[in-house]
C-alpha cells in the first residue's frame, strides 16, 4: 500500500464497486483532510480485505468512491487474541491501551466489572472510534471488537476452546506468559482492576480452566499488562 494513500472504513467495501462512506468517515475525507473527486484513497472492510479506490463523490455530506483492485500488501494474523480487562478509574489510561492493543494486533476486547472496580460504568462509543482510528492508523486487517461492560462472572462463562489464561497479583505458582500460550492459537487472557481480582474471582476462574501466568518480575498497571499481553502474543506470531 502507498505510504500517502488514506485509508477509510467500509464493512460494506466490494471489489469493483460504488462505496459510499459513513457520515464520520465522509466528513473526515472531504471536510478534514480536503480530499477531492478523483483522488485515490484506500478503502478497508475489516475482514482482511483493503481496496485501491478512487474518489466519484466528496460534498459537504457524501462520499462515495470506486474501488479498482485489492490490496494485497495488507497484515493478516495468523492468532486470536482476547483480552478481558478492568476499565481504569483514569479513563484516560483505559483509552490509551485500547490504542496500542490495536496497534499491536487484538481482535477482542472486553471491559471487565469486577468485585474491586472502581469504574462500573463504561460507554464504548468512543473506544469505539479509538479503535477504529487505530485500525486505520495501524494497517490491521481486522476491525477490533469492543464489548460492553461485562460482569466477571458472565465472562467465565462465555469462553470454552480457547487458552484461558488470567494474569493476578497474588503469590503462587504462575507460568511466564510467552511459555503459556501456544503460537497461532485463540486465547483469552484476564486482567485485573487496580485492586486486583478478588479471592472469589481468582478461585472462580481457576476452578474454570484459567492458567494463572506471570507478565514479569514488577508489578504493572493495569493498562500496561494489557498492553503486554497484545506485545507478547505479537511477538509470539510473527
């Protein structure tokens, strides 16, 4: 993909076809960057398909474009990552990983209520968009999923096949990360508020199959472990 081609949001997006962007993705086009009829832009459906397209119509309200080929060139992972995570009560923070989990290639994220939360209430519109941004940013060719705000326990039972993992402060035996889970794999991976889970909630995920593992020998904000487990299964996967 060229360097300078903006690249847009479409799940609708077909190869040799009429797209017509959002009102946001629209406005950002023909409003922001002051892109015009007959300029080449790029155009992702977030299923791992991005296409060469060409701008037919950019008013104060419509864009629509043409798309001509298929990009080739685009990253497409070989693993699943699932990462359910207590919100911060700094929003701030929360954002910031959503960021740089997709950056670094997640496919699933679920705000976690948990006994210890200090955030019980989380509106995903704008994670939403932060995604989405670092979607496009990024050159990922799956859009992240945002999941509401989950109590712990309906989390739990949600999983089956995947690798369970569950990344808490307490002492006992713990498997490094990296050694815990197995390359080009499906995993979810559970990570505390700042309090950490509770006693009742660590006990209920191991008696479900979760492997309690270690992200290092310092103790990591609650974003950063995030952030950690999306480096490592990268990583992992390359």
């Amino acid at each position: 993909m060229k360097e300078n081609l903006h690249i847009f949001y479409a799940p609708d997006a077909a190869e040799n076809a009429t797209v017509y962007l959002s009102d946001e993705e629209a406005a950002h086009c023909c409003k922001v960057l002051r892109l015009a009829t007959g300029d080449n832009i790029a155009i992702a459906d977030g299923r791992c398909t991005v296409y060469n397209a060409v701008i037919t119509v950019c008013s104060k309200n419509t864009c629509a474009a043409q798309t001509t080929s298929i990009i080739s060139d685009i990253y497409r992972r070989n693993y699943f990552n699932h990462v359910a995570i207590a919100p911060t009560k700094n929003i701030d923070r929360f954002e910031w990983f959503v960021e740089k989990a997709v950056e670094f290639g997640v496919d699933t994220i679920t705000p976690l209520l948990c006994d210890h939360s200090e955030r019980k209430i989380l509106k995903t519109d704008r994670l939403e968009k932060i995604a989405l941004s670092a979607f496009k940013q990024s050159g990922n060719a799956v859009v992240t999923t945002i999941n509401p705000l989950t109590p712990f326990a309906d989390v739990i039972k949600s999983v089956s096949d995947e690798t369970k993992l569950i990344a808490h402060c307490e002492e006992g035996e713990k498997t490094f990360f990296s050694n815990a889970i197995l390359p080009h794999s499906r995993s979810i991976t559970l990570i505390g508020p700042e309090g950490d889970f509770s006693d009742k909630e660590i006990s209920l995920a191991l008696s479900s199959g979760f492997r309690p593992v270690s992200l290092g020998n310092t103790r990591l904000r609650t974003e950063t472990a995030g952030v950690a487990v999306c480096a490592f299964l990268a990583a992992l996967n390359n």
